[in-house]
C-alpha cells in the first residue's frame, strides 16, 4: 500500500512556513494499524520513508529534505509534532485540530521501520501519528492535491520547529536573587511565583503566534504590559 505525508517546517520569526507533500509513500500495510477506523503508523517508519524518498532522488532540493537526510548539527534541537487538520495558523494547537508534540527529531531518527501496536492496545501518544480527519480544511487541501493521489485516509501531517530558546531558560527563575540578603529572601516564593506568571502568560503567548508563523514585527500590546511587568519584578 502507499500513504502520503505533508511536512511542515514552521520558522521562528515570520518568514513563511515552508512545506513538502510526499504524495507517494509505499510501504507494507504490516506497518499501517487502524484505530476505529482511522489509520496510524509510528513516526519513526515514518520518517524513514521520508528519508529513503530523499535519499533517491540524489539531492538535497530544499530546507526540508536537508533536515531530514543532512548532518546532525542541521537536526539539533528540532522538535516534531503532528496534527489532524492541515492548518497553520493560530489555531495550529486547538485540541479539535488533534495537535500532538512528539518529541525531538533527534531521538525519533531510529532509521527503522516498526509495526505499531494493534488495537485493543492504547495509541503511543508520541509516537503514533493519526491520518488526517475529514472536515472543511481538509476538503479544500485535497482539492489541491486530491489529483495526485493523497487521500484524506492515508495521509500524515509532521511539523518541524525550534522552540525559542527563552522557553529553555525559564529555570533561572528559580534562582532569582539566591545571593540576597536573608532579608529579602523572605519576600522570595512571592517574588518567583509572580515573575513565573508572567513569564509564562507571555511566552506561551509569543510561542503561539511565533509556531504560526504570525509573529509581528510591530509591538503586541498585550505582550509589552506583561514584559513591563517582569522587567519591574526583577529589579525589585
């Protein structure tokens, strides 16, 4: 049987997403199990039918196809995630959309091909990916590429992106004025659970609209008030 993928790669200022459709795919359907209904394969067998897709046709044509099959440092800290809805937007992570992250594709770059478990056991949350679901973004993406043989049953969405590296460096919070005086450390657990907030409101804010490629370039009313407030806090 063959299934069919679309990989995205969202960038971390808005330059464009960039996209790949693989509308070929063949594998064995030992690799393929079905969940009421609806077809699964594990992002590991995955990817590496992407990569042997790649691999054949002898070059690296775009930013994608050279994470896939190019060398480590290309791949370092990338992160997969899937959905059910080929949308990109903003609402990229409803939870109708089916939105999963799935880890690091470092760690998911296992070059092996794996028959997922079948039903009645659970879904490998991540790990399985789910066949796109059918509504009205479904239906006007399959008629773009309907004609060359995706079909909404068989078909795979794999997001790549970079998380910011601010996200990575929210613990220091936790060290915040660890040298003061045992005076204002009193005042410590108060002061990091507000910082923490704040800083959590903003950057899962700018983290959405970043992943969707929607990051402006003007100031965001919203985010300005909570930075101002987190630069207050931190010099308290």
């Amino acid at each position: 049987m063959a299934v069919s993928c679309t990989a995205i790669l969202i960038p971390l200022v808005h330059s464009g997403l960039q996209s790949r459709i693989f509308p070929y795919l063949k594998t064995s359907s030992s690799f393929i199990s079905n969940r009421s209904g609806i077809n699964s394969i594990l992002i590991g067998s995955l990817l590496t039918l992407l990569r042997q897709t790649v691999a054949l046709e002898g070059h690296e044509s775009d930013c994608i196809s050279e994470l896939l099959i190019g060398e480590q440092p290309i791949y370092e800290n990338i992160l997969v995630a899937t959905t059910r809805v080929p949308t990109f937007g903003i609402g990229l992570q409803e939870p109708v959309n089916g939105y999963r992250r799935l880890g690091s594709l470092r760690s998911l770059l296992d070059g092996q091909m794996v028959m997922p478990p079948p039903p009645p056991d659970p879904v490998i949350h991540d790990r399985e990916l789910l066949a796109m679901k059918d509504n009205s973004e479904t239906r006007n993406f399959l008629q773009s590429w309907g004609p060359i043989g995706v079909l909404c049953d068989t078909h795979f969405i794999v997001i790549f992106y970079k998380p910011p590296m601010a996200l990575a460096n929210m613990t220091h919070l936790f060290t915040l004025d660890s040298h003061s005086s045992s005076a204002s450390s009193n005042a410590l657990p108060v002061l990091c659970c507000k910082t923490l907030l704040l800083t959590s409101l903003m950057k899962i804010y700018e983290l959405g609209l970043a992943q969707s490629g929607a990051l402006m370039s003007h100031p965001i009313p919203g985010v300005s008030f909570l930075r101002q407030n987190l630069l207050h806090l931190q010099q308290l």
